[in-house]
C-alpha cells in the first residue's frame, strides 16, 4: 500500500484541528452536564431489577437474527404494543436506535413525487434519511411555519404533485427550544401532507407522563413519531408511533428496519419498565420540572443571557477554540461539559450546551453557573 493511501486521512485529520474542529472521545469527567439521562433513569435500580428478572426467567441477552427472521422475541411485541397504548398512538416499532429509525422513517415513506420540508435545525440523522430518500427536500427557516407553507406552495406551482411531508424536532437538541407543533400539523392537514416529530428530547420530559409535545397529535394518521429510547429512557432503541399501514410499510420496505439485528430483547424489557416508571412515578416528573426551572433562572443571573425553559441549556460562545477552551476549564474543575461545534451546529454558533438532569441538584447547579462565569470571563474571546 502507498504511503499516501493512509496519509490523506491524517491530512483531514489535521485540517480539523486547524480549523478548531478535531473530535476525540473523551472520558466521562466530573458531575454530570451533559448526557441526556434526563430522569436519571439510566442507573435506575427499578429498571436493573426489571432486567435482571427478564434474564433470569430466559430471556436472552441477543435476539440472534433481524425481526423478519427469527429475531423476533415476545418482549419486542409486548413493548410495542404497550408502548402505542401509552403514546396513543395505532400502533408502534421498536428499532435499534434514532439514528436508523430516522434513516428508515425518511428514506421509506415519503415517496417519488412527493417534497419533504424539514426545519433548518433538524438532526443530522433526519437528513441522512433525506439523502437516501426518493423525494427530493428542501430546508425551511428554523421554526417559521410561513417558510415551510411557502416552500411547499412553491413546489406545487412547480407541479409538486405529491404529499408533502414536514419534518421538525419537537425540542431541538442544541437549542432546548420548542416547535410550533400545532400550527406545523395544521399545515400537513391543509396540504394533504404528513407532518414526522422526532420527540428524541421530549420524551419522558414534557407532555402528560411524559408522553411528549405531539402527545395529542399521535392518534391523527397523517402524524408518525419518533420517540428515542436512549435519552430520558434511560435505555437504548427508538419506538416510532404512527398509522398500523404506515408500520407495516416500514417492516416491508425500511432497510434499516429489515437487514439489522433486532435489538436485546432485554432493552425492550428495559424501556418497557421506564414507560412504567413514568406513569407510576410522578414526583420524578415534579422534581425534575422543579429542577429545570432552577436551572434556568439561575444561567440567566448567572451569565445573563436569556435562557430556553427547557433542560437543554445552550450557552452560546461562537468561536470553536474558545468554546473547547471553556469546556475544558469546566472539566478540570468537575463539570462535565461538552462544546458543540460545526458541523453538529451552524457555522459560528459554537456552544456549551449544558444539560439538565436529576443526576445533579440544585447547589451543583448553582456552583457549576458560578465557575462558567468565571472560566468565561478568563478565557479570552
Ligand atoms: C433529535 C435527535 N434525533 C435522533 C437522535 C438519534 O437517536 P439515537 O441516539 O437513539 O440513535 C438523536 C440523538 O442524538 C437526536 O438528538
């Protein structure tokens, strides 16, 4: 082999670095800021336990072969059917993760001939699902429900015969703001269209038991959900909740869904506990609502700056360098806080983004606010 074959990786490597953007996988350092373990269920002792029977009574740790095959185990049936009950939804499929749940959302449903508008913001799972997806798409202005109507009667001037199909998070993940979910879903209905919720931040948070923002929009058949497992769950895997005919295309056609291992039947186990959890214990929901309005209140006296209401709490530093910089002060001292850089976010928008979780209290909060002033004020701009 050509020294050059492997010498042009290092080449981009270094470009990275230059521009401020290399990424290295770090370990976990100090309180925890960042993860989105939002109810602290990931250690949760009634889920361990949960498992721990499952395991016990047989139930294997591997599915042994994809859903289609013979990877399907009872606990993925008894999840999802559990799992539509609780979000409301017709029916629900359990997948391995968000990301291939998005790939397999967008690259199967909307169809040639139809548009998909998503919201200039959305992750970046959504839009390697646009990319293998036979509709063509188009960015709308982040949170601007006349962007996304003017791009979707702009297509149909041009002969957009389709079904539009609009695509938003319903908290974004590095802005902890929210989408304008009823008036985004009047608009599916007034175009014929469909409206995709990616509830990934939500989940577990907001809405009735934490049931999500688009809770009463889930049963409408023009609505499909994603609600991630790996965050407030506290587990891993997505369940997507939408129309039983839609379902039944996914398991048909979703690549991401048909050649994939089914997911440890014991996950299903897990999150099917962590639905449980969030219907039989409220005070967490009290407590953690308690929590992030403290949060809030206290970035803003802390830093000044206006914050999202939500437990994603970005800290906007614009510069890369400077925003690694501060992390990094903020590690060392026992907070573990991460910088969100391009491409994650937009060019220039470098940010902390400080996450909410009940693995802290509230004088940790305080004393975390109190050392990212100072580090902010130290570390020149
Ligand atoms: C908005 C959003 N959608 C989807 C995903 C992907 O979910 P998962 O981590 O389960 O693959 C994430 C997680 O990073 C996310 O933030």
């Amino acid at each position: 082999m050509s020294a050059e074959a492997l010498q042009r990786y290092a080449k981009s490597l270094s470009g990275l670095e230059r521009k401020g953007r290399l990424r290295s996988l770090m370990p976990q350092a100090g309180a925890d800021f960042t993860s989105n373990d939002y109810l602290a269920l990931a250690g949760a002792s009634r889920i361990r336990a949960a498992v721990s029977a499952a395991l016990a009574r047989g139930v294997p740790v591997g599915a042994g072969g994809s859903r289609l095959l013979r990877g399907n185990h009872p606990e993925h049936a008894a999840l999802e059917k559990e799992a539509a009950a609780f979000f409301g939804a017709e029916r629900a499929l359990y997948f391995g993760s968000g990301y291939t749940a998005n790939m397999a959302l967008f690259s199967t449903l909307p169809q040639r001939g139809d548009l998909i508008v998503h919201d200039a913001l959305v992750h970046a799972s959504v839009h390697d699902g646009i990319q293998a997806s036979r509709a063509p798409a188009v960015s709308a202005a982040h949170n601007d429900v006349e962007a996304f109507e003017a791009a979707i009667l702009d297509w149909r001037r041009n002969g957009g015969a389709g079904h539009p199909w609009i695509a938003v998070e319903s908290l974004y993940s590095m802005d902890g703001d929210r989408a304008p979910l009823e008036a985004l879903a009047d608009l599916a209905n007034r175009h014929d269209g469909f409206l995709i919720v990616d509830e990934a931040h939500a989940t577990g948070v907001f809405g009735p038991d934490g049931r999500g923002l688009a809770a009463d929009l889930e049963a409408r058949p023009n609505i499909v959900v994603l609600h991630t497992c790996g965050k407030a769950l506290g587990a891993s895997g997505a369940l997507v909740g939408g129309s039983s005919v839609l379902c039944d295309y996914l398991v048909n056609r979703a690549r991401s869904f048909i050649y994939a291992t089914a997911p440890s039947p014991l996950m299903a186990v897990a999150v099917r506990e962590a639905l449980r959890m969030l219907v039989d214990e409220p005070a967490r929901h009290r407590d953690f609502a308690a929590l992030r309005v403290f949060a809030n209140a206290e970035l803003s006296e802390a830093l000044g700056c206006d914050s999202s209401g939500s437990q994603i709490l970005p800290v906007m530093i614009g510069d890369n360098g400077r925003a690694v910089r501060i992390a990094e002060r903020m590690r060392t001292a026992g907070f573990d806080i991460r910088a969100i850089r391009p491409p994650t976010v937009p060019e220039g928008t470098a940010r902390l983004r400080i996450a909410i979780t009940l693995n802290v209290d509230k004088p940790l909060i305080r004393a975390m606010f109190a050392e990212l002033a100072n580090v902010m004020a130290e570390v020149p701009e």
